[in-house]
C-alpha cells in the first residue's frame, strides 16, 4: 500500500522497489560467523554491505536465526545522525506494517479462547460500522477480501495523519466508503480492516488494544524493546527516522501513531522480532492448527488462492516455502522473512525512507543465503520476450498481464504497477515481489501459450486469451 506520502506499506502487488545509494566508505566491522560456514557470511556480508556502504549515514540492523538461535547478526549505519549514535542489534525502529501479523496473532488468540469467532460480522463488535448490506466478517479483514477501502488511499487522508484521534474518531473517517467489492470475491491490501480489527480486538477485551499486545504478548516472552509507539514515551536506543533529499537526509515528519493504530505503530528491534516469531510459528502464542490457517493462502469466492494468509505474505523462495511481512512508515522500512521448512528467520530494519533501491527484497535475499540458495542473480532475457506479453487466463477465471518494455517483462499489479520479471532459465522468471516464478510453455505453434505461476503449493495454469 502505498499513498502519495505513504505512511505505512506492505502491499504485495504495490510494494516500492528500492536501490542502493552511493555513500562513502563502509567502516563497520563484519560479525565472526554464529552458526553459518565462511563462505555463507562472506556472501551475506557482501550482499548487506552493497546496500548499505556507509557507516555515517542511515543504516541498517541485521539478524538472521535458525531453529531460533542466532547465526549471524550485524549493524551498520548511525542511529542518529545528530549525535552520530551507532545502529546495534538492540536498536529501536518503527517497524510499520509489521504491526499487522500481531494484529492477526490477537484475533486468533481471541478466537481461541471462545471471545470471537473468525465468522463473526464486524458489526457483532462494532455496531455503528455500516455493512452497506453486505456480510462483512472478521476473517474478512485479516485476509484483506473485506472491500473496505484502504484509508491512505481517501482523499482528506493527508492532513489527518498528524492529528492525534481516537479509534472511534478515525472510523469516522472512512466508515461511509463504499465497498470496492464484494466481500471475500479479491484481494486488496486495507490498512482500514486492520485499523477495523484492533478496535475490535480492545472491545472485545475491554483494554486498549497497546495494553493487550503488551500483557498478552511482549511481557510475556521477555520483548522488552517492543512498544506501541509514542512520541513522548523516553525509550533506549530508539533510532530517529530519516528521509533521502538531496546528497543528505531529513528528518521524517512527524505522524500521529494514533492513525497508523494496529495496522502500523509498533517498534521493535531485530532480537525482539526473531523472539516473536519463533514463538509464533512454534504454536506457543496460539494452537499450531490457527497458526497453519493464519499462514496458508485465503481462498477466494471464485476458488483461486489469494497471496496472503491472516496479513502475512505467502510464496516460494528458491523452492522454499517463505512467510513474511514488510512496513514502511515515515523514517523507516522493516522486512521481515521466515522460512517454515527450515526454522529460517531473517530480520533487517532500516531508519530511511529508501525509495531508490529493493530494500524490501534485503531479507529474503540472505534468508536465501542462509539455508544455501543464492538468490536469483537477473540474466540477460531471450530476444523474442515481448512475444510473452499479453493477458493470460485461468480456468477459474483470474486473469495475469504480463507487459514487455524496452526488451524487459513485467507483471501487472493492483492499480496498474508494473513489478520487473528476472530471468533465471529459459523461459523462466521469478517476481522478487511476490515470491512467483513464471514459467511460459507453447501452445498451438503459439511460443508463449501457457503460463504457469507458482507462487505456493501447485502452479496455477493459465492460457493465453
């Protein structure tokens, strides 16, 4: 998701692509290897210090763990640029988005506890939200197929993100929308549904959803670094938010945390998120039977498979199934990759606004690394490749565009993006975005008839209309 001054992200088809900038000379010192050989951390060092070569600018801290132990972890940048503090490990960012798989880890908590069902209608829980007569339900919301328009995207959005309200108050904002489709038909990433499910989640508890994360989640497992945030609040080792203008940086403007809410406004650090998802995905923040629901693709009223399960994003990586989340917000961008076959966790939270190279693709890069599949390097594309582009078609009825422009495919996204396919074999491309390869087949003396695209469990097949 991604308004003109977006505060928070994480869609998958309208994710930013970023680059590295070109800074001066990196000092740090690489971390001695916690578990992978030599070889593994040399390429994982190489691969962090192409994107961040600059110990005296905006940097980046790094964990990676298997079966929850640490086995490599390094930090670069300044955490602050005015007092020139260092970015560690125990460093403190927003991590926007990122907030929203432990939205969807409360709701089945409550569910768990016979406090909600996840067929629940939102009015059940909150009776002025309007349904525009439609069935509008909580699973709904955690899988983004409500219809409900993404708050960031109305206009009179801008000038009320700097403006403390309260959840009712902000409701307010965007309950009278219309629905952009019937509930449960497609997936559109909505940081209202999540606002929607936190508000949910403090009246079904009946405290501020902030205090339920906290005595529920982060006291618990020992995340003493991981807050709702404020801006008033004194925390240690808390990174200050930069934006790119220019050869230097700005501060990031300040937001409310209010708006951003459960879809947007924790902090963390890189320990304290590997602690949470090894929790999670062990089954000891809720039964592992929710936690394989909440990671598996939501499917949609026409039968085909949505990217996402309950927030999190679903794909393959190199062959591996991989989970994840990313968060954007004023000053920082957090990516955040679990490998479930490998017990794999890879972490890497920046204090820019990097809006010139892939940060968001940093850790499923050395996630890949770790477990010994170098991530796809991009080779040069066969000379007939525009022939591939046109609209192909499922039996179930989805359709994929695919573009070609100046020798190079594309897959189109929601609201027209256009997201780079690499080459990795002949005939073969990989969407760094969405965690898809494409693979195209002739048919009927037609070169590229058929496409297949894998994105978790088997290729859909689709035919070229």
């Amino acid at each position: 998701m991604h308004s003109q001054i977006p505060i928070l992200s994480g869609s998958v088809s309208t994710l930013v692509l970023i680059c590295v900038i070109g800074l001066a000379g990196c000092v740090d010192t690489p971390q001695p290897s916690l578990g992978l050989d030599a070889g593994i951390v040399a390429a994982i060092d190489d691969v962090i210090s192409d994107y961040f070569p600059s110990q005296s600018a905006p940097g980046v801290a790094v964990l990676i763990t298997r079966d929850g132990e640490r086995v490599y972890e390094r930090a670069i940048g300044r955490a602050n640029l005015e007092v020139n503090a260092d970015i560690g490990t125990d460093s403190v960012f927003r991590i926007g988005s990122n907030t929203k798989p432990f939205t969807a880890a409360a709701v089945p908590k409550l569910v768990d506890e016979g406090r909600l069902s996840f067929q629940d209608e939102i009015g059940a829980h909150l009776p002025d939200y309007p349904s525009h007569d439609r069935s509008i339900t909580i699973k709904h919301l955690l899988t983004h197929t409500s219809g409900i328009s993404d708050f960031t995207s109305i206009d009179g959005f801008y000038p009320r993100q700097f403006v403390d309200q309260s959840p009712e108050d902000f409701i307010e904002f965007f309950k009278d929308e219309p629905l952009q489709f019937e509930p449960g038909s497609q997936y559109r990433y909505s940081n209202s549904g999540y606002f929607l499910l936190g508000h949910i989640v403090a009246t079904v508890t009946g405290m501020p959803y902030s205090t339920y994360l906290d005595e529920t989640f982060f006291a618990p497992l020992g995340m003493d670094n991981t807050f709702y945030d404020s801006s008033r609040r004194i925390v240690e080792n808390r990174a200050s938010g930069y934006v790119p203008e220019g050869d230097g940086f700005l501060n990031g403007k300040y937001i409310s945390n209010s708006i951003p809410y459960a879809a947007g406004s924790l902090i963390s650090t890189v320990e304290d998120l590997a602690t949470w998802y090894d929790a999670v995905m062990s089954g000891r923040i809720v039964d592992q039977a929710l936690v394989e629901q909440a990671t598996s693709p939501y499917r949609l009223e026409d039968g085909s498979l949505s990217c996402c399960g309950y927030a999190w994003f679903l794909g393959d990586l190199a062959g591996s199934p991989v989970i994840g989340h990313t968060g954007g917000i004023t000053g920082f961008y957090s990516t955040l990759v679990y490998l479930p076959r490998e017990r794999v966790f890879a972490a890497a939270l920046t204090n820019a606004n990097w809006q010139h190279f892939d940060f968001e693709n940093l850790a499923p890069k050395l996630a890949a690394l770790a477990i010994g599949k170098p991530y796809f390097p991009p080779i040069a594309p066969a000379p007939d490749v525009s022939a591939a582009a046109g609209i192909y078609r499922s039996t179930s009825g989805t359709a994929i565009e695919i573009r070609s422009k100046n020798g190079a495919l594309y897959f189109v996204g929601n609201n027209d993006s256009e997201w780079p396919l690499y080459s990795t074999a002949e005939n073969q491309f990989y969407n760094e975005v969405e965690f898809t390869t494409f693979e195209f087949s002739a048919s009927e003396n037609v070169s590229f008839g058929v496409l297949a695209a894998k994105r978790h469990g088997e290729p859909i097949v689709y035919v070229r209309e």
